[in-house]
C-alpha cells in the first residue's frame, strides 16, 4: 500500500487562529472590567454617594457596654478622655420594642383607610366592614371585602362617637380607620416623647453611673450584707478550738458547707439576674459614637479599650443593620 504523507504546511490554520482571537478578547473585556471596577471603587472610597451617608466612614458600633457607660454624655465622656476633642456624637441605642408595635399598629391602620378610601372612589360607595372580623391576607397582602347592608355604626353623630363599635357590628370603613388611625398617632407621639424624655433624663446625671447602675449597687450591697453576716457567724463557730469538733461535725452533717458554695455562686451570677430585672428598661449596652477625623475612628475601631467586654467595630452600613434587634446585647 502506497503511504501518504501529509505536510504540515497543508493543515488548516483557522482553528488556532480562532482560539488566539477569542483568548484575547475574552482578556480584553476582563481588562476593561477590572479598570471600571477600579475607577467605580475609588469614586465610592473618596466621594459622597446617594446611598451611603458620609457619617459611616467616621463612626464605629460598640458593643457590651457596661451599666455605667448607658448613656450618650457618659459615653461621650469616656472615649473624649481617649480621644481628647476627636469625638463628634454618642448615640446609645434604646429598647423601644412598645414604640415599634404602636409604629407597626399605625402602618397597619394608615394601610387599611388607604384601601378602604381607593375602595370608595373605584366603587362609588363607601365599604363596610364587621367590627371584629379579621381580613383574609395573601402574601401580606389585606382584601378589601365590603357588605352591602347599612352600618349601624357610622362614626358621623355624637353617640357613636361615644362608644366603641360593638362586636360583629356592622361599621363604615372610612370613618373607623380615620378615629382608630387618629388614636395611633397620639399614642406613638406620646410613646416617642417618653423615650426622649428617659434619653434626656439620662443623661442628665452629674455622677459616674446611671440610675440602673445606682440600684443594681444597692441591691448588692444589701444582698452581701445579709449573707455576710451568716457566713461571719458560720466562720466564728468554726474558730472555737473547744467545741468546734462536735460543731463541725453539725456543720457538715446539715451541708452548711454546700451552702456557703451556693451563696458564692449566686455572688457570680448576681448581675446576670439583676440584668434581666432591668432588661425592661429602655436602656441597651450598644451605641454608635462618630468622630471628627477617619484617623481616630481607625484607631478605636482597632485598639483595644479598658474592659474586654466592650466590643468595638466599625459602624455598619445602616442598611445592613437589624435595627428591631440592635438592641440586643452582643452575648445573646
């Protein structure tokens, strides 16, 4: 069989051709993305954007702030005496769980007269609702159901305005909502002004610790003596030489010893307790502090402060904040 020789010359060169033009634009095109990219995150470093507030990159989140420290002027004091003249503002955030249910219960309400007004001006007639029965939702979304009977409780005269709408009563929609959402707004006026008025009380103290604090001291102070006192008297009867076998003995037979193991534990776990019976209060342990300079927010964002409980990190987006958990304490 004769044998043919293929010479390189005669193979088709487009293949390689083709690779070598695709590799190089796809490098290209990865090129001109890493310069846009560049360019997008230097604006984004050193210019002011619609979506970030400059005060960000200034301010840092502490965490784990101790009873003595809940406060903005406390707070304030404290990192000016690291940072003297540095510090712009404290914010100690506050436990309004009550506020952030009436604010919840006022949308809720402004939603439903907002519906029930577009219902009125589609159908020319004002809906109707029983007092009392829940609306069906879907996918959070309220329907809109109306009864074609008069209502019996209109909200235009004196008498019903008077009372409140009996159960499985039939109301005007419009009217209902409008004296409800009214009722929602003094209450969440009237809860905001409380908060305030705690804030600026608060802050308003002369001595180093907040009234929290003041109580969960005397509180200790009068739990120690009581049980100091019984360890004294445990401790002298264990001191006589004479009659202490027989009593030692006594001692140890009624698990005296277990107690005084006890009564140090609860020493231990003492602020914890004390903490739960004032977790009511609207004071938290985390507030943001803003400073005048990037240098300084660097610098307390990294060194470490006087107590290892505090935990301090730069300021997050607020955007990626949960703020109905920033509250929370940071071991929970």
């Amino acid at each position: 069989m004769k044998r043919i020789l293929i010479s390189p010359s005669s193979e088709k060169p487009f293949p390689t051709v083709f690779m070598w033009l695709m590799t190089s634009y796809v490098a290209f095109l990865i090129n001109e993305e890493y310069k846009h990219y560049i360019e997008k995150r230097v604006n984004f470093l050193m210019k002011d954007t619609i979506f970030i507030h400059p005060q960000q990159n200034y301010s840092i989140m502490v965490e784990g702030i101790p009873q003595h420290l809940r406060s903005d002027r406390a707070l304030y004091e404290f990192f000016d005496k690291i940072f003297p003249g540095k510090v712009h503002s404290t914010c100690t955030v506050l436990n309004v769980d009550d506020l952030e249910i009436a604010y919840d219960n006022r949308t809720m309400i402004r939603n439903r007269l907002e519906k029930a007004i577009a219902y009125e001006m589609a159908m020319r007639r004002r809906p109707i609702h029983v007092f009392g029965r829940g609306m069906q939702a879907f996918a959070g979304i309220e329907t809109m159901k109306s009864y074609g009977s008069a209502p019996t409780w209109t909200g235009l005269n004196l008498s019903d305005l008077s009372r409140e709408p009996n159960w499985g009563e039939r109301v005007d929609s419009i009217s209902y909502y409008e004296r409800e959402l009214e009722r929602a707004n003094i209450q969440v006026k009237t809860l905001q002004q409380e908060k305030i008025t705690f804030a600026n009380a608060n802050n308003s103290f002369n001595i180093e610790k907040s009234y929290v604090a003041q109580v969960m001291d005397r509180v200790a102070e009068s739990i120690k003596a009581d049980l100091s006192g019984e360890e004294d008297q445990a401790i002298e009867s264990q001191e006589r030489p004479n009659k202490s076998f027989s009593c030692i003995k006594l001692i140890t037979k009624f698990g005296f010893d277990f107690l005084f193991v006890s009564v140090k534990y609860f020493y231990g776990h003492m602020d914890l307790k004390a903490e739960k019976e004032v977790a009511a209060t609207p004071v938290s342990s985390n507030a943001f502090v803003t400073f005048t300079d990037l240098a300084s927010a660097t610098c307390a964002s990294s060194a470490p402060l006087c107590s290892d409980d505090i935990a301090v990190s730069v300021a997050p987006e607020p955007r990626d904040v949960i703020w109905k958990n920033a509250h929370l304490d940071v071991v929970w």
